[in-house]
C-alpha cells in the first residue's frame, strides 16, 4: 500500500475510504418481490376424481352456462367441508376446456394475498402488461378494475372458477366478484347464505346417495370387497365424499397387506386390531392418496370454517357445535337448543347467532318437514367430539342430558306419541355412547340414564315393543358400564326390557330377566321397596303366559298386598296390583272384590283414568273366567269401546279388550258376532304382532273354536 486512498469497485461493490474517523448510514430500500401462482390454467387441486359420481342434475345446469354465447352468470356451488363442490368444478372445468372450447381459469381464494395472486395472474394471462401489473401490486391502480377489463375484452370466452371462497367478505370488499358477457364464474364456498351471493344462482350440495357413494369406493378401490361391503362403509362414513376418497385412496394404496372393505369396516368399529382406533385418524390415513393438506383431512377441514366464524366474532359457534356433538346426525327438533346457555363460553342471548353461523357456513342444515329440526353430518360430530377439550367435556355433556330431559315426557302416557319422541330416540342413545366415552361424573351420567328410561318407557307405552327393546337393551349395556347393575336407574331400565320381551311373546326370556331383576331388587333396594314389589307384578305376567297360574297368581298377591301394606290400599300402585289380581285370579274372593275395586278407582282416580278402565277390563274378564257372563257384558262393552276411542283398534290392550268381549259373547252362545271379533282379532294380531306370536296363535284358536261350536246344534 502507498498510503494513497486507491482502492476500486468492482460491479456493484462499495468502499468507503477515510484518513480520520468516518460514520456510514445506509438505507436500503427494495421493491418487494411478487408470488403468484404457477398456473391459473390447470385446476390447483389434489387428486381429481376417478369419475364424478351422482350430481347429474346439477352438471347439466352447469354444463348449459358453458354453452357457445352464454355469460354474464355466476354459480355459487355450497355446501358441507367434504361435500364435493371441488370436485364439481374440476369436472366443468374439464368439460369447458374440452367439449365447450372455452378457456379455463382457476383460483384459489381461500385468502385475500391468494385471491389478488391468482386474479392478478388472470389479468397477466389475458394480456396486461408488466406495467399494469405493478401498478396494481403497488396499489397506484385499482387491481380488480384491471382483471375485469382484461376479461372483459378477453377474446376467447372463459370459465373462471373461485374455488375454497369460503370468506365471502374478501370477494365483496375488494370488488373481485362480478359477471362478464365473455364468461361464467363459478364459485365453491362453504358459506350458504343467500345474501353474500346476489345475483349469483346457488347450488347446494350434500352427500350422495347410497348406490353412488359405494360406486366411489369401487372406482378407487375396485378389488376391495363386494358391492354390499361398499355400501356397508359408505353408510359407515356418512356418504360424505371427502370421507369415500379418503377412505378409498387408503385401500388402493396400500402395498404389504392390503385390507379388504369389510377389514375397514371394521376398523372403523375399532374391532379389528389391524390399525387406528380412533375412525377419523383412520380416514385422515387417506389423505396421503389425495393430496395432503387440511382440506383433505377429516380432522381438519371443519376447523377451517370455525376459525373463520371466531375472526368474524363468532367463537361461540364451536361451543354451540361441541354441543351438537354429544348427539346424533339424526334430525334434531330445535325446541331442544330452547335453554341452551353453557357460561361463560355459550351465553343464552348468543346461542341464535351462534347456530345461525353455523347454518351459514354449512356446519348444520335445517331439515324441512312439519317439525322443524336441525340436522349435522355424522362424521362431522365425531370429528369434533374427539377433539374436544377434557375440560369441557363434564360442561357439554351435562347440558346435553339436561336439555333432552326437559322434552322428554316425564311420564308417558298411553297411546302414540308426539312426534319429537321418535325423533328423540338416536339422540338418548347417542349421549349415552358419549358419556361412556368421556366419562362425566355420576350426576350427568345419571340424568342421560333417566332420558333414556323415559325415552324406552315413551316407545313402549306407545306399542312399539321392538324398538323398545332394541333402545333399553343398548341403554341397559352403556348405562351399566358407568353406573354399575345394581343402580337403580339400571334396575329400572331392565325392568322395560323384561316387559318388551313379555309384549313380544318371548316368555321365556322375559322369566329370565325378572327373576334376576327381582333378586337384584331384594337384595339392594329390600323385599317390600316399590320397585321389588313392581317387579313381582310384571314377572307374574310370563309366568301366567307359560301356564304357571299358580305362581303369577302368588307373585301378583305379593305385589298388591305390598303394596297396600307402604303405600295404603287406594296408592294408584296398589290399585293396579289389585286390578292384575282379578286377572290372574280364579279365587271367588277375588273376583267378588272387583266391584269394590272398580268403586275404589272411580273414587280416587276418576272414571278416565287408564287404571279404572283396565279394572273394568279385569273385572269382566274374571266375571267371565268366573262363569258369569251376563254381568261380564256390560263391563267389558263400554270398556272396549273406550279403548278403541282413545288408542285405536290396532293398539295392544285394545286388541286384549276385543279378545275379551269375543270370549264373553261366545260364552252367552252368540257366535256371530264372537267370531266378527275374533277375525278381527287373529287379522290385526297377525299384522301387529306376526303370524307366530303366542297371542296371535291363541286367537286363532278362539276363533276355530267358536266356529266349531257355532256348527255343532
């Protein structure tokens, strides 16, 4: 060195040279570097489908707006995560860059920096210039104005589609959202409502049918399994396309030991050890098959539009679909959601805005029909029940029993039911399936235990003995596995399985039950407690059946002389003991008492009252049995009409009424219209009951019979 400050730049280097001190300040200032899409040409999707099942109507209204000279429209496909409003466009898409001839572009509008991207990336495709461009990135021109002018004048007519718009507000507010006699727009969005789409027609979309869903499994997984094993997953899975591809991309991919659809079938039940337990961990497995981000993951996909009803000041809508989920995707009356408050979370004056996000953002759907009703996909609930906090759970799950309590009928009366009782039905079962899994404390588990006992205890009393069975057995296995047998809820609960097993005519079954019921009673509740004493009524009812009189009799006494010993002889328990008696009892002290008995009921409970109506019943029955048939008959006349006015004829104690009054006609050797009921009877018992049932079989009896003593002189 000389000394000398001699140094030199090379290229864009710089030196700074100084003989004293020196001080540097630099600023730099760079533009900043533009990311656009790699193609607005090509949908920017996973896997496209095999084959577009079902939709047909749907396509054909889709593929008429791609037609030669048509524009100026925009379609709002709407729908469910999952639904397959994707793959629908795609399918358009394909359509209108082939047959139609038209040119396609693709969107992702998902977010505001996508959307400006992707349609700054149309402008640039349909001929702005770099000028343009920047102006519109650096915001000296307005960015939507230029993308329409551009497609405006685009010289070939186009398809533009603006796929996951599921923030509609991005649309508006930026002005991207507008029609063109040059083309068609097309829009996938999860947002429903009406009033964000002006102008736009709207297509909603929801699951597919049976037949069609199972085809999509066989288009990914043709040598999974049978047609039926299709269907049977497909039911499993809810129909939901999302759900089908993910669970037929993880058939068809895998390599070592391919599972059949009946081993994924199982798996789903958690039955088959070969995999996840958990069904959405198992479905989100597919997702490497279809493209693995959130969208294509069960897990994740609904959490999409939570977030963005939380950033639109909606939070409480998770917590109103958290609710949701401890029931079933069966309809849902909406007179349950009446008193929905879960503080601090779920306010009461927030629980209508909450739910109307939901139904906007297509997490829920109203069900038309005379009862209005709520219905949520069922993959949806179980995707969100798994990933609710512990700490919630207790909160939820005590609201959901207490909400289905105060609708359900405290004590069910005879006869049909209104309808929200069968509506009911899966939800019960469902939060008694939720409780055994998040394990609530007691209290909870005991009042989804009662709605249960009064949804099985509504079903019965209304006739329908099977589906009584089916609801307390299932009560009876998850409501035992958190409360143990010898609760008293659990008691009870078996209780209605015995008494459906007697209706259905399987005796046998229901001695079985009893008498285990009825050593459970004594040994926990005590020989005379009300449940042990009703217990002893309903066993003598199978024993009197397989012709063990003797010992129905005794059991029945047992009852009502309980019964009137804690209770007192007037207790409507004892009553309806006392009026069993005269049933099962050839005593003359017996049947000698019906009329102080029948005296008894008019007094304390009324002449309308179900229970004098029976004792009118059991009286003629016995005088009849009793060989006094004159006074039989005006008993059992008025008493049988009455049935038939309240229940109508095909109900179960309506029918025992006819076979009554036909018995004590044919004793009074009025044959004629003895076998007019028993036709009757043997007619409605065999469609009510089946050609086999003991009591269809006994009236057959009667009625050849009597036809056999109306020929003989």
């Amino acid at each position: 060195m000389s000394g000398r400050n001699d140094a030199r730049a090379d290229g864009q280097g710089r030196i700074y040279q100084a003989s004293g001190d020196q001080y540097i300040t630099e600023h730099h200032h760079h533009a900043p570097e533009w990311s656009g899409p790699d193609s607005v040409r090509r949908p920017a999707v996973g896997r496209a489908p095999v084959v577009l099942r079902d939709r047909a109507g749907e396509m054909d209204r889709l593929r008429a707006a791609v037609e030669p000279g048509v524009g100026n429209r925009v379609y709002v496909l709407h729908g469910l995560g999952g639904c397959g409003k994707t793959a629908v466009a795609y399918a358009l898409f394909d359509h209108a860059t082939g047959e139609a001839g038209r040119l396609g572009l693709w969107v992702n509008a998902s977010d505001p920096a996508s959307l400006r991207s992707g349609m700054l990336a149309v402008a640039a495709d349909r001929g702005a210039t770099d000028g343009e461009l920047v102006g519109a990135r650096t915001g000296l021109r307005p960015a939507a104005d230029l993308v329409w002018h551009y497609l405006d004048h685009s010289d070939q007519p186009w398809l533009l589609v603006l796929d996951n718009a599921d923030t509609p507000a991005i649309l508006r507010d930026g002005g991207w959202l507008r029609t063109s006699p040059t083309g068609t727009v097309v829009v996938t969005t999860r947002q429903a409502a009406a009033h964000w789409w002006p102008g736009a027609e709207l297509l909603q979309f929801g699951v597919l049918p049976r037949e069609d869903a199972a085809l999509v499994l066989r288009d990914l997984a043709p040598h999974a399994g049978s047609v039926e094993d299709a269907r049977e997953v497909a039911d499993r899975l809810g129909r939901l396309p999302l759900a089908l591809t993910l669970a037929g991309g993880f058939l068809a991919h895998q390599v070592i030991d391919p599972w059949t659809l009946a081993d994924y079938s199982r798996q789903l039940d958690g039955g088959s050890g070969l995999g996840p337990t958990d069904p959405i961990e198992l479905i989100d497995q597919g997702a490497a098959a279809v493209g693995g981000d959130s969208r294509h993951l069960l897990s994740h996909t609904w959490q999409l539009s939570l977030d963005a009803l939380a950033t639109q000041g909606l939070p409480e809508a998770g917590r109103l679909l958290s609710l949701l989920a401890c029931w079933s995707n069966d309809p849902l009356p909406l007179s349950v959601l009446s008193g929905v408050e879960l503080e601090p979370a779920l306010p009461a004056f927030r629980v209508e805005s909450a739910l109307r996000g939901l139904l906007d953002h297509s997490l829920t759907e109203l069900v038309p029909g005379e009862m209005r009703c709520l219905r949520t996909h069922g993959v949806l609930l179980d995707s969100v029940a798994r990933t609710t906090p512990d700490d919630q759970r207790e909160q939820l799950s005590a609201a959901a029993a207490r909400l289905l309590l105060a609708v359900l009928p405290e004590v069910p009366d005879r006869g049909a039911q209104e309808p929200r009782v069968n509506l009911l039905a899966p939800h019960v079962i469902a939060l008694l399936r939720r409780t055994a899994n998040w394990a609530p404390g007691q209290p909870t588990v005991e009042v989804a235990a009662e709605c249960a006992l009064r949804l099985v205890t509504a079903v019965h009393r209304a006739g329908d003995y099977a589906s009584a069975l089916s609801l307390g057995s299932e009560a009876v296995e998850l409501v035992t596995s958190r409360l143990g047998a010898s609760h008293v809820l659990v008691i009870r609960l078996r209780q209605r399985v015995g008494r459906a097993l007697f209706r259905l005519g399987r005796f046998e079954e229901s001695e079985a039950l009893y008498r285990h019921v009825l050593e459970d009673c004594e040994r926990i509740l005590g020989p005379t407690a009300s449940d042990t004493l009703q217990t002893c009524l309903k066993l003598a009812g199978p024993l009197f059946n397989l012709g063990r009189e003797q010992d129905g009799t005794s059991l029945t006494r047992r009852a009502a002389e309980g019964h009137a010993q804690t209770s007192g002889p007037t207790h409507p328990l004892t009553l309806l003991a006392r009026s069993s008696l005269l049933e099962v009892s050839t005593q003359p002290a017996d049947v000698a008492a019906g009329s102080d008995l029948v005296a008894d009921c008019l007094r304390e409970v009324g002449e309308d009252h179900s229970i004098t109506l029976d004792t009118r019943l059991n009286y003629a029955y016995a005088l009849n049995q009793g060989g006094r048939s004159a006074e039989a008959l005006p008993h059992i006349r008025p008493a049988f009409a009455e049935y038939v006015r309240r229940f109508g004829p095909d109900y179960p104690i309506a029918l025992n009424a006819r076979a009554t009054l036909s018995m004590t006609l044919a004793a009074l050797g009025q044959y004629a219209e003895a076998i007019e009921h028993a036709e009757n009877l043997v007619e409605r018992r065999t469609r009510a009951l089946g050609p086999t049932h003991p009591w269809t079989l006994f009236a057959k009896d009667l009625l050849e019979q009597y036809r056999r003593s109306q020929r003989t002189p």
